[in-house]
C-alpha cells in the first residue's frame, strides 16, 4: 500500500427517481477524479430517497440485486476512471430479504465486496426495521465487521447506525483495516431548535472522530443533503445535514463539508496510522482477558 492515497468524499441529495440520482452521483464521482481522487466514498442510498420514514410494503421494489442496473453503473464507472467506489444499495438478496448493503468496485475487477448493515434503527422517521434484514456475521465469508481488500487497501466499511457503536469499528481495527468510512443518511427533525440540532451533529461528528483517536486510523463520512418530506403525511419529514468529513488517525479534521451539494477531497498519508499507533499504542494495552461482559445485553 502506498504512504499517500487520495480520497474522496461525495455529498449529495436525493431523489425518488433513481435515473436523477444516480447521474448526480456520477457527476460528482466524476468531479473527484479530476481533482486526483483514487478512492470515492458515496453516501448511504444514494440512488433513492430516504424511504424509510414510513412503512410501505410497495416500496420493496425499489431493491436490486447486486449486480443489477444500479450496482453495474457503479462498476463500469470505477472501471473507466481506474479508482475504487464505495457505493450504496437497497438490495434484494432474496425473497423477503432484504439489505441496506454498502458495496465496493475495485477498478476493472469489478465488485470485491460488499457489507450489509448490522445495526438496524427503528426510530421515528427512520423506520428501517422494516425494510432491511440484518447482515450476518461470519468473518471466514467476509461478512460482517471484515475488511474488505482492494487494490487501495483493507477498507473497514460500515454504514450509518453503525457509526454509533464503538465496537463495530474496533473489529474492523483489529481484523487489520487501513480506513474507516461510514455512507450515511442522517438529519433533523425540522420541529427540533437550533441548540438541538448542534447538539445532534456535534455527537455524530464526535463519535466518529473519536472511533478514528481509539483506532489509529483515518475516518470518511458521507451524508446526504436537502429536505426530504415525509410522503405518507404522517411525520413532518427530514432534513439531512451533510457535514460529510474527512479526519486523521488522531480525530483531526482535514475537511468537512455544509449542506449542500459538493465534494471532499483529500491526501492521507497512510503512514501516520503506524505512527500515532506507536505513541498512542491503545491496542497493545487493550485488557482482552477483562472484557468478556461485552457480549452481554446488560451487566445484571
């Protein structure tokens, strides 16, 4: 792996019209490239709304297979511009199941990979119970908290709820990851006030930040942008607000976005991992033999 590797971040809105979304995707994959991106990470269901603020057994037909249209344009893009792209999919696996899958293009090899959501919320507005199954766990099939290998590097893919949970991106350090990166789709409540909402993005920026400190290793996010209403009439709707970043093996922001559309480009040097490893080694100090309670729901 290289000591230096350019990588991109691309925020956008969405739409429910997957042809629109999808060329706005591509427009700003494209916009990375030409700025020297070797690496782009797009948000979590980008080529859709976010359906889930209500349940509709309908909106299942928005999935796709793998390897269907959306998942092939991903590919032939990463190969045309020789990069690898982390993409996004409302996947269909099977009958009845059903996955919010984060896949991985690696240049004209195709798909090399691909990770299904393990956290799965159920909240107001964000009702995905309903409509993704959780992914497994079985590291000797790569699946669940495994890297995955590119070209680039072992890329420790997570998606969205996940970046809530300190643990998912510890198993990713320790099956030996090189990057973090989190698609996601987050935003407020329009009825929250403003102090709710800083304190809302502060978190979700911290927490992230901080699974970057805990592991040594660079961290991308990507969030959409834009209001998207709720259109059972029921809830008041969401709007995403961006805040895409990119840091470093210690926390530190190397570039953060707004809330609007735009993309994030920046040079890692992949060698500063090793270093902040070496002097702040929490991974040779880890108390392996004391953490046994962490499988357990609740310590009662």
């Amino acid at each position: 792996m290289s000591n230096t590797l350019t990588v991109a971040v691309v925020q956008q809105p969405a739409w429910p019209d997957k042809v629109q979304s999808l060329a706005l995707s591509e427009q700003g994959i494209r916009n990375a490239v030409e700025q020297g991106a070797q690496l782009v990470l797009l948000q979590e269901l980008h080529a859709t709304h976010y359906f889930c603020q209500f349940e509709d057994p309908a909106l299942f037909d928005l999935a796709e297979p793998l390897d269907g249209p959306t998942g092939q344009h991903l590919a032939a893009l990463a190969q045309e511009l020789d990069i690898v792209l982390v993409g996004s999919l409302f996947e269909r696996r099977a009958a009845g199941i059903y996955h919010n899958t984060a896949v991985v293009y690696d240049r004209a090899k195709g798909r090399v990979g691909q990770y299904r959501k393990m956290h799965i919320p159920d909240d107001p507005g964000f009702y995905e119970k309903f409509y993704f199954t959780p992914g497994d766990f079985d590291s000797a099939r790569g699946e669940g908290f495994t890297p995955i290998e590119t070209s680039l590097g072992r890329l420790g893919v997570l998606v969205c709820w996940d970046q809530w949970y300190p643990e998912a991106a510890r198993l990713m350090a320790l099956a030996g990851a090189d990057l973090l990166l989190y698609p996601t789709a987050i935003g407020w409540d329009p009825n929250d006030d403003g102090e709710e909402k800083h304190r809302q993005q502060d978190a979700w920026t911290v927490i992230q930040r901080a699974h970057g400190v805990a592991n040594g290793l660079p961290v991308l996010v990507a969030n959409r942008v834009g209001f998207e209403a709720d259109h059972s009439g029921v809830g008041d709707g969401i709007q995403f607000w961006g805040g895409s970043f990119i840091c470093g093996p210690q926390g530190e922001l190397l570039a953060q976005g707004g809330e609007d559309v735009e993309q994030l480009v920046v040079q890692l040097d992949m060698a500063r991992s090793e270093n902040t490893r070496r002097i702040w080694p929490y991974l040779r100090d880890r108390r392996v033999d004391a953490y046994g309670d962490l499988t357990r729901r609740y310590r009662d």
